[in-house]
C-alpha cells in the first residue's frame, strides 16, 4: 500500500505539471488584463507596471519564471491586491473552503447513502418512487439554482437563516450553503446506493444468510459494505464537482473562500491569484482520488495494490 501511495502520488506530478500550463497560457491568451482599468493608465505608469510584475518579457520566460517560483511554493504576488501576495490570500480562505466542501461531501454522502439504502429496501413501493423522483429532480436542478431559492425562502420569507456571510462559522450561517453545495451529489449517491443495494440484497452470500436466521440489520451491514463499493468509485467525481460547485456558491452566499477569489481573479485578469486557486483546487482533487483508491481497497479484500 505504501509503495503504490508513494507512486500515486509522484504521478500526480505531471497531472499538476499539464493542470498549471493549460491555465497558464489560457489566462494569458484571455482579453485584458490586470491594469486595464476604466480610466487608462498613463502608457509610462503602464510601462512601469509592467516592468515591476515582469509582464514585459517574453510568455515563455514569464511561464518559466513562474514554474520556477511554484515549486519552491511562492505563488506570487497578488497584482490587484498589492498589499498581500496570492500565498498569503489563499491562507487565509482556505479554512472556509475546507470547511464548506467538508461539511458538503460529509452531508451528500451520510444523506444519499440513508436515501439510497431507504430506497432499496423498499423496491418499487411508493417511498422508493418518492425518493427517486426527488434524487432526479436534485441531480438535474444545478446548485447555482438551489441556492438563490434557499436565500429566498429560509433568509427573506421565513426569516430562519443568514442570507449570506459566514459570521463566525456556526451552523445558521454554514447551513444553507452546505445543503446548496451537496444536493446534487446527494443525489446521484442516493441513486448510485439504491441500485447497488438491491444487487448486493440479491447476491448469493446475502442469501445464505438470510436461510442461516441471521437478523436483518446484520443481513443490511453485510449488504452495505458490498454496495458501498460504486459510491466509493464516485467520490473522486464527486470531490471535482463539489470543487467547482464551491466557486459559485461561496460568491453567491459572499463566503470569503477560495472560490470567492477565483471569480474576483477572473473578473479582474489577476493572473497570479487565478493560478494560485487552480493549482490549489486542483491539489486537493489529486489528492482526494488517491484517498478514493485508498478506500476502495479497505472495503474490498479482493483489491490488492502492489
């Protein structure tokens, strides 16, 4: 197991090497940039700008000069925000990140599994009907739609929860966004769980303890840990798209995330915080696939990694 860690994750490297050239160039080839302001600048200011962020030398030298910087862990600095480099930004969102995509994968995946298991446990009633039609509707409703109908009701109708802001990090204010961002996968995984249960309820193991008197929530657990297995495979999957789903939601409910800085760096041709947030998200995401395969092979005896 440890070998095959140590191997995953050297070969995350080139993954990170391609991730870091395709956004590179991309941002750079995209119009404007970071001191086109509404009020032009005096062509010498800009002159001196960009000899002050080495904007003036060649694509090619800044691409290297930044490689360079990036594996010794300096993002650079911010060229919007002058006071602070991207390093230091991205420090101080990265907890409200972490904690809202925590919070969200933790809920889609406590939740679909109850739904799913619920679901096949009660094949082709009117409860299982119901929880699959509502698992449809969640999969296809994205999140960015969720969430201003979650600000409407609970914050300006009912006058329950905080429409937005982060507070001090307790529950009132983490509950909406949290429940925004993990609706769809919550329902993709209840779906994945109900259809996986029902084969794992049917396999031949399964029946042997049933005709041994086995309680039921024994038969379940068994059931479970087999059907657990395609829920496992879409973490990975399911960590992207809780990724990018976190961009949109941490600005609409004004989260000061990472996100939140992504969409500020875009709007505002801040390259330097644009690579930083990809290289980050995209960190996390190498690293989540590996802790999937990771326990994949602690569900499944069967899976062996040399």
């Amino acid at each position: 197991m440890l070998t095959y860690t140590l191997r995953r994750l050297l070969s995350a490297a080139p993954t990170l090497f391609v991730i870091v050239t395709v956004a590179f160039f991309l941002v750079r080839f995209a119009p404007g940039g970071p001191f086109d302001l509404e009020q032009p600048l005096a062509p010498q200011v800009l002159d001196n700008l960009r000899r002050a962020y080495s904007l003036d030398q060649p694509l090619h030298v800044q691409y290297l000069d930044y490689l360079g910087k990036l594996v010794r862990g300096d993002f650079g600095p911010s060229y919007v925000a002058i006071d602070f480099t991207v390093g230091e930004m991205l420090r101080r969102a990265l907890p409200y990140s972490v904690t809202l995509g925590l919070s969200a994968l933790a809920l889609a995946i406590f939740g679909g599994v109850a739904a799913g298991v619920f679901a096949a446990l009660r094949q082709n009633s009117a409860a299982d009907y119901s929880v699959m039609t509502v698992a449809t509707v969640g999969v296809t409703v994205p999140n960015f739609v969720v969430a201003p109908v979650l600000q409407l009701v609970f914050g300006l109708m009912l006058g329950l929860l905080p429409i937005g802001g982060w507070g001090d990090g307790g529950l009132a204010h983490r509950l909406m966004p949290t429940v925004a961002l993990a609706l769809p996968q919550m329902a993709v995984i209840a779906r994945l769980t109900r259809s996986s249960m029902i084969e794992a309820l049917r396999a031949d193991h399964i029946r042997t303890l049933r005709a041994s008197g086995l309680p039921g929530h024994v038969i379940i657990r068994h059931a479970l840990k087999g059907a657990l297995l395609p829920v496992i495979s879409y973490l990975g999957p399911a960590a992207a798209a809780l990724v990018t789903g976190s961009v949109v939601i941490e600005k609409i409910f004004a989260i000061p995330g990472i996100g939140a800085y992504f969409v500020e760096g875009a709007l505002n041709r801040d390259y330097t915080l644009v690579m930083g947030t990809v290289v980050t998200l995209a960190g996390f995401v190498v690293v989540f696939n590996l802790l999937v395969d990771l326990a994949y092979a602690a569900l499944d005896p069967r899976v062996r990694y040399d």
